[in-house]
C-alpha cells in the first residue's frame, strides 16, 4: 500500500542551507557553495554553484534534490572553481562518498565546509519532479538508508528525520537473482545491457569515476570496444562494477540516471555485500586509508583456489 | 611496421620429436608481420644463435622469436645474442614449445597445432615490445650502520675496510653493545671486553668511518644507491673536540648514586659519565635529568674543573645530513624484562618468578655483570640483597621464550648455551656451590657447542633437570624453586641463594618506528623481516638495505658477525660498480592521465612509489601524480592491475602486450 | 476517400506486414522501457508514451558495420556492407516531433555528402505518424512552432479519435502508396470527432531572436551559468531525435575486425579532442555551448532549420536537470 | 596411483569438443612448475595456452574478460602460494581481487565452472597437470561457452543487418 513519506521538516532545512550559505559565504569561509536550486519545472531541482552570499536564498532541499554534488568536486569536473575552502550540501549517502574521495587523496577534509542535510528520502526519478515522495515514489537506496543523519559536517540543520522501515528492494532483487541459474542471470543482464547506448551517463554523475582517462576510452590497446554494442555494453558494465568495488558509496546516481532503466545499482551494492561479507568492510564515514582491494590480509578467505 | 623473424629449435629431437618444427615454422611464416622464419637442429649453440644473428643482419630482422625451450632456460642466452647483431635484447621473446609442449604432449599433430599457436602468440606479443634502455642508478659509495654493536661494527669495519666511508650510528653514549657487556664467551670462554675493545678503538680510529655515538637516525629519504640520512646528534654537553678523556669531571661530579644502566643497575655513577671504562668514545656525557646544574642551575662543578674547557651546557641537539647508497641496519635486541613489561608490548608477564621483586632473582646479562672481571663486583659472584656468595644456584630456562601462551614462539636460541657457560663461571669461581638447571630441551647445533653443554655437565658438575619451575618464593634468606622433574616424574624443591632466569630476546623497543622511517617490514614481535628466508636471508625487500646481527632474529655472536660480515659483503657489491644496473623490467607512470589516488602506493610492496607534484610554468601547483622510482620498483606489476586509470605501466609486460597474446588465441 | 482504420484494422494490418517479412517498427517495451522497437506482434505496440528513445534509429542506428577486414599473410581482405540488404520497415506510432526531424536529418545526410547509409534506409521506410493526447510539462514542440499534430516528417498520419481508431490523413507519395497497397483495411470518412490532443504550455519562443543574440554570443557568461553543472554525459544527444553526430571507430583485433559506426555526443570531453591533446572544447560549458549553437544557430545558417522539435527527452533524462526550453526561453528574453 | 596412470598413460580419445583453455600465470611459481612438469615428461591435455605474468598482483581482470570474449571455454588463474610471493604481497593482492571479480562474473551470469584459481609452486609439476587436466576436462563436458561469443555477434536491432551472405560473413568473423 503506497504511504506518504513525512518530508515537513524539508521547508525549515531549507531554511537553515539558506542561513548557513549566507553565513559562510559573507564571512568569506568559502569561495563558493554546491547546492540545490529550483528549476522551471514544477517541483524540480537542479545543482547551483553560488558564490555570492546575496545568492543564498536560491538554495533549496527538496524531495527532488536527487544529486550527489559530490560529483563537482572531483577531477573529472574542472569547472567548479577550487579556490580556497568550498560549500557543499550532502545527504548522508553523498557524505559517504566525499569521504571516500578524501580516503583516496582526491580532496581534502579541511578544504570543505560540509553541510549535512537530515534526510527522509528523495524521488527515485525525477521525469516527473513534481510527484509526491511516497512509498512507492522514494528511490531505492532511500529504503535501505542507514544515513538520515550525516555525521562529521560542518553543519547539520538540527532537523529530525521521520523514518519508516521499508522493504529493501535491492536486497530481495539481489537475493532473486541470486537464486537463478548462471544462464537465466546472463539472459536478465543481456537484456538490460542490450539496452545501454554508451551515453556514459552512469560514469559521469559518478563520484568515483575522476579518472581524467577513462580505461574504457583507451584504444590502445582497447580493454573494452567502445561502440554501443552488446559486447561492449556488457564488458563496459563489469569493468566499472569492478573498479567501483569497495569504493561505491552506494548513492545509486548510476542507475537514477540511466535512461535506458539499466538497475546499475545492482551491481554495485551485489559487490558491496560481497565485501562486507569477505573482508566486512563498507563504506560510512570514516576516511580510511586503504579499501578491501588495496589491502589484504595473510588469512583471507581461499576457499575458491585450489 | 615489424619484421618478425621466427627461430624453431627442434632441440636435438625433445622438440621435433612431436612437434612437426618444419610446419610449425611455415606456418608462422604467414603470419602477417613475418618476415623470416626457419627451423634449426640446436638454436642455442653457436650456430644456432649465428643463424638469428645472421637473420638480423640480413634480413634486417627488427623482432625476434625464438621458439624452443623455456624462457627460463636461454631467454638470457637469445637476448644476449640479438643483443650482439645490434638489436635491443628485449625485442626478443621465447615462445615455450618444450616444456610446455613437445614433453607433455604425445600427439603430434595436438602438439603441432599448439606449438603453432604458441608461437603466433609470442609473434603478436613482440610486435608490441618496446625498446628497453637499461636502467642506471647512479650509486653514493658511502654506507650507514645503524647500531654500534658487534654485528655493527663488524659491518662498518669491513665496509671501511674495503676502501669505502661508512657512517656509524649508535644511540647510546658509546658503540659496545651488549656484547661489551659480556664476561666470557661461549664456546671459548675467553673474555668478551678482550676480544671486543680492540675492535671498538679499531672503528674509533678508522679514518674511513664517522662515529656518531648518542646519536639517531631520524629520517630516511631515497633508495639504493642515493638515500638521504639524517641523523639526530643529541646534546651530549661535552665538547668532543676539546674532550681529552682525562675524566676528572667524572671525579668531582657530586651526584654519584645514579643507578649504572650498563652495569644492569648493581652499580652507580656520577650524573656526568662514560657508561664503562672503555668506552668509545671516551667522551663522557652529561645526564641531564639527574645533573643538579640542569635541574636548578646551580653546581657547575665540572665546567670549573674540566682543564680544556670541554663542558658546554648550552649545546643542542644537531641533526645532521649524511648522503649514503646503502644502509646497514644492526640495531641488536633487548632482553625480555620480566619486571617492566615495555609498553605496548603483547607479551604477558612472568610474575611467577619474582624478578624485580626478589632481590636475588636476576636475570642472564645481570649474571654476566657479576661474573665480569671490569663488573660491579670485580668478577665475584655476589648476592644483590647481601653480597653474600651464593652456594645454591637455580638457573632456569626458557623464560618468556618458546611459550606460546605467553606470548613469545621463538626459540632465544642463545640461551642454552649461555647458561651452560653461567654454570662453568659460577662453579670456576664458588668452586664449593651447586649449580641447578631447570631446562625444556638444550639446543646445542654449532661448532664445539654440544661438547661445551656436555662439559658443563660431565666436568663442572652442573646438574640438568628437564621440567619446568612451577613456583618460587623467597623463605627468610633463601628462594625455594618448585618444579617438576619429568625424567623422573618426581617434584623437585630446591632452597636456592639466587635465581638466574634466561629470559628472551627481543628486538630493540622501537625496532617497529625505525622500520618505518626506512621502509623496511617486520614480523609481529618487530624483529626485521629479510627478503627471502632462506635465499636472501641479509638483505631487506626494499633494495639497499641489510641487516646484520639480533634485530633480523635471535642470534649468537659468531652468527651475528657472519651475517654482518656478509651484509657487508653486499653493500660492496653495490658499490662495485659506479651505477646500479638493473633490467628495466620496472613500472612507469603516465603523468597525463593519472589522477593521483595513489591506489598504486597502496598496493605497493617496495615503496617505490612516490608522491610528484606537476607545476606550471609560473609555479603553480596543477596536480600530484604517482611516480615510481625505477631504482626501488621491482617490477612486479601490481600497481598496474590496481591502477583504475591503467596509468602505470609495467615495461615488457604493458597492456597491449598482453592484450595481444590474449587476441592471437 | 480511404481516411480512417479501425484500431482491429490496424493491428490486423501489421500483423499481415509482419507475417510478410516486412520490419515492423514501433513504441513496444523492452526489458521494462518503452522503446522504437520492430515488433513481432501488433498488440506490442504502445501508444500513450512517448518512447525513450527517439524513433531516428531506424535510419540512423545506435551503431552499425560498415566494413569488416581480415588479414592473411600479408593480404589484407575488404568486405563492403551492401545498403541493398537493409530491410524495408513500416514505422509506426511516430510522435511529431520524431517524425518532423526526419526532414531535418535528410538535409544534412543528404548535403556535401550523401550518407547512402542513412538515405538507403530512409528510403526503405514508410513512417506513419500518431498524435499524441498527452503532454508533460517537458513537452515544447508548440513552442518551437509545431504541434501534437503536426504532420511534418509523416508519410502518413493518425490522429485518434473518439470510440476508438483513427482518421488517417496521406502526405506524401509513399503514403499514398501505402493506403493504395492495404486499401482493404482503410474505410471512408468517419464522423467520430477526434479525441482532444495533448497541449504543451510553453508559449512560442521568438527563434530568430535567439538565433540574433547566439550570432553575437559566442563568448558570454551566461554559458558558465547555464552548463557549469553539465556532467558531459551523452545522454541528451541520444535521446535527442535530431541529434546526429557519430563516430567512426574500427574494433577487432591484428588479424579481422570491423569499422563501425555509432552515435557521438558533443557533452564529450573526447568529442573535440584531439590526437596531439589539446582539446578546443577544455570545459564542460564550452561543450553545452555548441550543443545550443548547433540546434539554433549553425543549422538554421546552414539548412534553414532548427534542430529541435521539442520533445522534452532531454530535459526528462538530463541527470544534472538541464533544461533546453529554459534556457532558449531565456536567451530570447535577452 | 590410478589418476597419476591416467595422465602418464593417456589414452588417445576423440573428443567432438575441444575447449580453448587460456592460463594466466606468474612467472616464478606456476610457470615454474609447469616447466617442471614439462621436464618430468607428465602428460596433460593439449588445450591449454599460457600467458606468463611477472605475478599474479598484475594480473587485471579485465584479461579474464577479454579471453572469454576472444572465445576461451575456460580460464585459469595460477600463482605462488600465500607466502611465497616472490614480490612479497603481489598473490594477496590477486586473491582479494579475484576473490571480488568471480563474484561479480558469477552474478553476471558466468557459470564459475569455467573459471579456475589455484596456487601451483615450482616444485608442483604433477599439481599443475592436475589443475589444468581437471578444468579441461571440466569445461569440455560443459560444452562450449556461448554466452560471450553470442554476444559478439549480437547487434541492436536498429544495426542488424539481413542479408544471407553478409550473414555468413559475419559468421565467419
């Protein structure tokens, strides 16, 4: 049965983004802030960059503010001007991946002025950015989220989050795919691969995807053909599956992003509990220095070498 | 675009017998790229490799393949030959059509087919291979040795010995050791300061070795070849240019009854000091701790009498930057102290034994104080609590070694030995006591050892009791050692006047921190790790660095000396030559598209990656990007496979080389 | 006068055309998103959403062979692709604004150059147009001059209407051709009204005056603004019906492999980059620019067109909510 | 005693399907020891072809990718024992790696059948022809593996071409 999901305390975040843009941004703690702003579309959002504290008031959070901002702060986004310490506004999910990106040397805690946002959930799509955040409208990830409340900003609006537990959608889609045969799971993922056109949409929204050089852009010699083909599609899917493995933070943009509807995320959080599993590790926010596949222990599982 | 030339051997008939060599050669022939192929009775003989020399040269040959035996067998000898007609030697493969074909295969035409795809997959992989230069390093020829005990200075001596400057760091205020510490030696019993001061003042007056005594090392930068020391000389307080060593300063030092570190606590000296009488240098130092001049400003009485005005309260730590190509790390150990368990230490107490709080149980290097003719009690075995001469001795083994529960599994493995030659002191010098052992097993292999634990036995009338001391308690004047007899299968309760126990050794406390600062590994009880067990067992994975003597794992002196003299051995085949040479098979960064998230240095096991900062023209910094130092890579490729932009690339095995094997299938 | 089909006629017809081999192409779902697809079933078809993609694939394909090699010895052997063994198709169910930037594709395939790639398969298709009865607030073909019944770009046309079926309206030879061959199936006027169509809000943009401010606008700070958030993904050029550019690329290994040719997208960094490494589009805005430019400003000089229709897939699907008709509305507010 | 008959004594058999087995393997340990079985004349099935890596710390997945892609029925991974590395860690890290990727393969659909890990030493020449004897004969009961080689020639639909000859062109590719 779909149930509205609580988002009233959305207005008085917004307020408190807003006060602490203003602030810092007058104070001249930051040179810029990333954060969410109205676009023309009812109920839409899109990311901002302000660099004015008289822009503040643009900013907003809203069921819509699907992003992870986390995005324009790596090396595969130039554009955002790194001058000096910058703003940026995160749900707990994005958090965990600036975290990351601090564990992999690409930004540095004392550079950002984070401001967390307590959060009850945002849309899984946003075609239609005016729907009601329900039940059957929250994204995915939203269902599992063990984040509500972003821990180690700089700021966190004291807002209060009402949570419901709610079926996690990816374990059961995980565990179902886990019960069918290699054959029937290879026919699920042709098809959905089949579908992909190599928008590379996927890997650019995705914090973890800096690479200046894509290896998949490389030709010589070419890991992985480039035209949108099933071959490649498939190659293309694995290879990035295999290089997020322990370092996705799980904010599911790859697959809200996909035009073609391909459960991107899958694979991502399939190789997230794989991980945890082998070596229990998982992303949160705590920087660490080394993740599950740059580190090793003498007594690692093997029960799969002969 | 390459002209491929393909070599078969049929190696005499290992090969030709099953594989079909005249069709494998044709039919590589047509392989796009090609330009010669040909089949030959035995490729590696003269003839054999004049044939692909003769190919290069007139054919104008510009890769090589050559299919015969296993590369582990004469790629060195092919490479070598191509080399000689003008080639780069790493634009020669081997494609394996012996052991990994004609021996294993019974089917000719099977092994025919297979020997033909070996080789077209060596043929698209050498069309891929690079020119390799190889890598030069150019090399400092100036080593250091940390640590001034006898694996140190024995290190030092043979390095300076064979012509090259060695700069020798020790922490305390003179080299020695524990070794200096010493009576008499096992298996010779000759007396340890005689046979060790010698080498001491030879390493004082070396005019190719730079003493810094009471000193540290601070901070290692570089690799092999072209490290960056710097060491921390501590503010010793005295001048040693202007020191002559005539000691009145120690003479009329008023603070006399500062415990003596070097005499294991039973004896005392003034706060201004040389740790033992023949020190090296004979420079005394100032404790400042205990020296009332530091602690209230008054006294000065050492400055007032000091003739050549050597005492220099004002003087600073210095630290100093010694280049050196090769390091010796001989840092020694510690015993295992029952009383004060070092901090952070995993190891549980021995309580049991009551050492720290029975005056009378002590442990082995305390023993070799009292015994030592230069010790405490001018070589008289003598109680602590009373200085009586103890008629009952109780020495017990194993104390913290080979205990698993406790925390240690190591054998000490000096132990055995060193109490048997503490009952032959102890019985040469109270010719009316008894000695007692409490022994697990005597572990004797060495020359003339198991004679030396049999003498203690047979002629100095110790007696061996296998089992262990459950208990021991001091009664009035004596310690009552309770323990089992399990030959027997009897308790024993022996009323004992002292207690020896035979504690273990361990690395230096600190051994870990300094293993950081020169990137080097260590086991969990921080004793050094060498890079192979049994095949390099001097040298430490990262290159340029050696160990000698206790901090690799429990030693004796002779074993100690040996690995140092070896050690010593290595540094100068390093120095041998003017640059390191080594086979460019090393990783190499591509600075354009690497993103710097350093998944590389993770993953690193030599540490060879390093951390560069690109800058513009006006100076500013644009990015940092990983670079591996090619003197430190030891090319294992690691880094490569980790690398998510495939920014790092191992020369010889690149990508597109193994992609191409991976395509011609 | 044959004018209208019934909706049992209709799918009986493609049923028939699918049984004759004919390539039936059409809105149906496909591993849950509804895409132009050939259908094998007439009732696969879906007709109240606008496909995902855009129906310019039928001519112009996600990728395509347009040669393949193989090497022996030291030969090296061609095999040309025969545009003769396209296979004819019916295109049906074709939104507006699809359909009318198939006139916009054939200018510029047909121009210095003739793509017989693209104008061989083109030539083999028959489109028949449907208009739409539902719109979001995404849709802006009203905007840009056309309607959820603008026939522009449809051989044949269908508009539905009340009770069900459609009235059906012939715009060029092959269309007339088509009702000619399949007249069995077509009836006479009908006087159903047909069902109220879709009606997109956004008000007509002043094209010209767009087109005047990017003539003098290359560099502008306005593009920071409007595309510093772009991520540089693909995403809008493929979903985009006239959005045109490929890329040639060959795969395959030393010895066979192919030349292939697929869509390209200017939102990528790789797009102008060159072989020495600089790269002329450096930032992510300077890409956006020419994805503006080139829709209003460099075909309109070249081809007298716009390349946009207005079916709001870019501004559904962009990640970052870049939204086209926003800023066109915005630059001809300047 | 039976098994070690087997291999030494093999007897000629046709089979109607012979899989391509592709081995990668370090340099020091497995390729060691399959020269060692080399030299002690063992014999195994003649399917295997082996790519020599320096360790199996270079080793990319992406390699087992592209074999199968290039049509191999069976892949096989093979390095030092933990411990032996002769690169110290080098085979720890592989094992991490591989540990995550078969899972990954596994979930995509990839019958791990047909994906074989082992650490062989130098010293296990009769260790080697066991595993490469055992996943040969594996995979050739398994049948060829399709799936990627059916992808390879699968287009979307919009690139598909009809033609009968061009057809058996592409077949032949």
């Amino acid at each position: 049965m779909t149930q509205a999901i609580d988002t009233s305390i959305y207005s008085a975040v917004t307020s408190a983004i807003q006060a602490e843009a203003q602030r810092i941004l007058s104070e001249g703690q930051v040179s810029a802030v990333v954060g969410y702003a109205p676009a023309r579309r009812k109920g839409s959002a899109q990311p901002v960059v302000i660099t004015e504290a008289s822009d503040a008031g643009k900013l907003i959070f809203s069921a819509s503010c699907v992003n992870n901002l986390a995005v324009y702060l790596t090396k595969a986004k130039k554009e955002i001007p790194k001058n000096g310490k910058i703003g940026i506004v995160v749900k707990g999910c994005d958090l965990k991946a600036l975290v990351g990106l601090m564990g992999e040397t690409q930004l540095k805690r004392e550079e950002l002025h984070i401001i967390g946002v307590p959060c009850a959930g945002v849309l899984a799509s946003t075609f239609q950015p005016d729907k009601a955040l329900t039940t059957e409208t929250i994204a995915p990830k939203c269902r599992e989220c063990d984040a509500q409340l972003p821990q180690g900003c700089d700021f966190v609006p004291p807002q209060q989050p009402v949570t419901q537990a709610l079926e996690k959608k990816y374990a059961a889609e995980i565990a179902r795919l886990e019960a069918l045969t290699p054959a029937e799971r290879w026919a699920f993922w042709k098809e959905q691969f089949s579908k992909c056109i190599k928008c590379y949409a996927c890997r650019q929204v995705c914090p973890f995807c800096y690479c200046e050089q894509c290896l998949c852009d490389r030709n010589k010699p070419q890991m992985v053909e480039t035209s949108p083909r099933p071959a490649g599609n498939t190659a293309w899917h694995i290879v990035r599956a295999m290089h997020l493995a322990g370092r996705c933070a799980g904010c599911a943009e790859c697959e809200r992003v996909c035009p073609m509807d391909i459960p991107l995320n899958l694979l991502n959080r399939k190789m997230a509990k794989e991980l945890k599993e082998l070596y229990d590790y998982e992303a949160g926010f705590e920087i660490k220095e080394k993740g599950p596949l740059s580190s090793y222990d003498e007594k690692d599982d093997q029960s799969f070498i002969k | 675009m390459s002209r491929i030339g393909v070599f078969v051997c049929h190696c005499g008939e290992n090969i030709s017998r099953t594989v079909d060599v005249e069709r494998v050669a044709a039919e590589v022939g047509k392989l796009p790229g090609v330009a010669f192929s040909t089949d030959y009775k035995y490729m590696c003989s003269d003839p054999g490799q004049g044939l692909i020399k003769k190919a290069i040269r007139e054919q104008r040959i510009s890769h090589v393949v050559v299919a015969a035996c296993s590369p582990r067998m004469h790629e060195k000898t092919f490479r070598k030959a191509v080399e000689a007609a003008g080639l780069n030697p790493f634009l020669c493969e081997m494609a394996n059509i012996r052991e990994h074909c004609s021996w294993v295969h019974e089917d000719r035409e099977e092994a025919t087919v297979k020997a033909i795809e070996i080789v077209g997959m060596m043929v698209e992989r050498v069309k891929k291979n690079r020119v390799l230069p190889t890598i030069t390093v150019p090399v400092t020829k100036r080593s250091l040795v940390i640590g001034g005990g006898i694996a140190g200075i024995q290190a030092a001596l043979d390095i300076a010995d064979a012509g090259h400057e060695v700069v020798l760091v020790e922490r305390e205020p003179s080299i020695g050791g524990h070794m200096a510490q010493l009576s008499e030696t096992f298996p010779t019993l000759d007396c340890s300061q005689c046979i060790m001061t010698p080498k001491m003042v030879d390493v004082a007056n070396h005019p190719r070795i730079k003493l810094y005594t009471y000193s540290e090392v601070e901070h290692v930068e570089g690799f092999i070849g072209n490290f960056q020391v710097t060491v921390r000389k501590k503010a010793r307080s005295v001048n040693e240019d202007k020191c002559t060593g005539c000691g009145v300063c120690m003479e009329k030092c008023p603070i006399r009854k500062i415990p003596n570190k070097f005499d294991c606590n039973l004896g005392t000296r003034p706060a201004i000091y040389v740790p033992f009488p023949q020190a090296v240098p004979n420079t005394p130092v100032i404790d400042r701790e205990n020296c009332t001049k530091f602690k209230t400003g008054k006294c000065g009485l050492c400055q007032k009498v000091c003739g050549p005005g050597a005492i220099d309260y004002e003087q600073e730590d210095r630290l100093i930057v010694e280049p050196v190509g090769a390091i010796v790390v001989a840092t020694g150990f510690d015993l295992y102290s029952i009383t004060e368990k070092p901090k952070g230490s995993a190891i549980k107490g021995y309580g049991e034994f009551g050492h720290g709080k029975i005056p009378d149980v002590i442990d082995g290097l305390t023993f070799e104080r009292l015994a030592s003719a230069s010790g405490p009690t001018g070589g008289k075995i003598l109680r602590p609590s009373d200085g009586r001469e103890p008629k009952q001795i109780v020495f017990i083994q194993c104390v913290g070694s080979r205990a698993r529960e406790k925390g240690i599994s190591y054998c000490s493995k000096i132990c055995c030995m060193y109490t048997a030659k503490h009952t032959m002191l102890y019985h040469h010098k109270v010719h009316d006591g008894q000695a007692y052992v409490f022994f697990m097993d005597a572990r004797t292999p060495g020359k003339n050892y198991d004679e030396f634990w049999r003498r203690s036995i047979e002629e100095e009338e110790a007696v061996y009791i296998r089992g262990m001391v459950s208990r021991l308690y001091q009664k009035g004047n004596k310690i009552v050692v309770m323990g089992s007899d399990i030959a027997v299968g009897v308790q024993v309760e022996i009323e004992a006047d002292m207690v020896v126990l035979a504690t273990a050794v361990q690395p230096r406390i600190g051994a870990d921190s300094l293993a950081q600062k020169l990137g080097i590994s260590y086991d969990k009880y921080n004793f050094y790790s060498e890079a192979h067990a049994k095949l390099r067992p001097v040298e430490c994975a990262t290159a340029g660095i050696y160990l000698a003597g206790v901090c690799q794992g429990p030693k004796d002196i002779p074993d100690a000396v040996s690995q140092a003299s070896a050690a010593a051995a290595k540094v100068m085949t390093l120095f041998a030559k003017d640059q390191l040479e080594r086979e460019p098979i090393v990783a190499r960064v591509r600075e354009a598209s690497c993103v710097g998230c350093f998944a590389c240095k993770k993953v690193c096991a030599y540490g060879a990656v390093e951390e560069k900062e690109i800058r513009d023209r006006q100076g500013n910094l644009i990015k940092v990007v990983a670079y591996v130092n090619p003197g430190v890579c030891a090319g294992c490729g690691t880094c490569q496979a980790t690398c998510p932009s495939k920014s790092v690339e191992l020369d010889g095995y690149t990508d597109e080389q193994m992609v191409a094997m991976i395509e011609a299938l | 006068m044959q004018n209208f089909i019934s909706e049992q006629n209709l799918n009986t017809l493609l049923d028939k055309l699918i049984a004759a081999g004919k390539r039936v192409v059409a809105p149906r779902l496909t591993a849950g998103t509804v895409l132009y697809e050939p259908l094998q079933k007439a009732e696969q078809m879906v007709h109240d959403e606008l496909p995902r993609r855009s129906a310019k694939e039928t001519f112009f394909p996600v990728c395509e062979d347009i040669m393949s090699y193989e090497k022996e010895g030291q030969q090296v052997r061609l095999t040309d692709i025969d545009p003769n063994s396209f296979p004819e198709t019916i295109l049906v169910g074709v939104r507006p604004c699809d359909a009318a930037a198939v006139p916009v594709l054939d200018a510029v395939f047909s121009w210095d150059y003739r793509d017989e790639f693209f104008l061989k398969r083109r030539d083999k298709t028959t489109i028949i147009g449907l208009a739409c009865t539902t719109a979001d607030d995404a849709c802006f073909c009203t905007a840009l001059g056309l309607s959820p019944a603008d026939p522009k770009g449809s051989d044949l046309f269908l508009t539905p209407v009340e009770g069900g079926g459609y009235t059906c309206e012939t715009f060029t030879e092959k269309g007339e051709q088509f009702i000619a061959s399949h007249g069995s199936f077509f009836s006479g006027q009908s006087d159903a009204k047909t069902l109220p169509l879709a009606q997109p809000q956004t008000d007509k943009f002043d094209l010209k005056k767009v087109k005047a401010w990017l003539d003098e606008h290359f560099e502008d700070p306005a593009w920071d603004s409007i595309a510093t958030r772009c991520v540089g993904c693909g995403a809008c050029a493929f979903v985009c019906p006239a959005c045109h550019c490929f890329d040639i690329v060959d795969e395959g290994t030393e010895k066979k492999g192919k030349r292939r040719k697929s869509w390209d997208a200017c939102g990528f960094w790789k797009f102008t980059h060159h072989a020495s490494g600089h790269n002329p589009r450096d930032q992510q805005p300077k890409r956006y620019r020419n994805r503006i430019m080139h829709k209003f400003k460099y075909y309109d000089d070249k081809f007298g067109q716009t390349l946009c229709t207005g079916c709001g897939r870019c501004i559904r699907i962009c990640p970052v909510g870049i939204d086209i008709a926003a800023i066109v509305e915005e630059i001809s507010k300047k | 005693m039976a098994k070690e008959k087997v291999y030494m004594h093999a007897e000629k058999q046709k089979h109607s399907f012979e899989p391509k087995i592709i081995a990668f393997v370090c340099t020091w340990c497995t390729y060691a020891g399959a020269d060692l079985a080399g030299t002690s004349r063992m014999q195994y099935p003649a399917n295997v072809r082996v790519l020599k890596f320096p360790c199996t710390g270079r080793i990319d997945p992406v390699f087992i990718l592209k074999a199968f892609q290039q049509g191999a029925d069976g892949v096989l991974v093979s390095g030092c024992h933990p411990g032996d590395c002769h690169y110290i860690a080098g085979n720890y890290h592989a094992r991490r790696r591989f540990a995550a990727f078969r899972k990954l393969l596994e979930f995509i659909g990839v019958d791990l059948d047909r994906l074989q890990f082992s650490w062989v030493s130098a010293a296990e020449g009769g260790k080697w022809v066991e595993v490469v004897t055992e996943l040969t004969e594996r995979v050739r009961a398994m049948g060829p593996m399709n799936e990627f080689k059916e992808l390879a020639l699968d287009e979307q639909w919009s690139g598909k071409l009809d033609s009968p000859e061009l057809k058996e062109a592409y077949n032949a590719i």
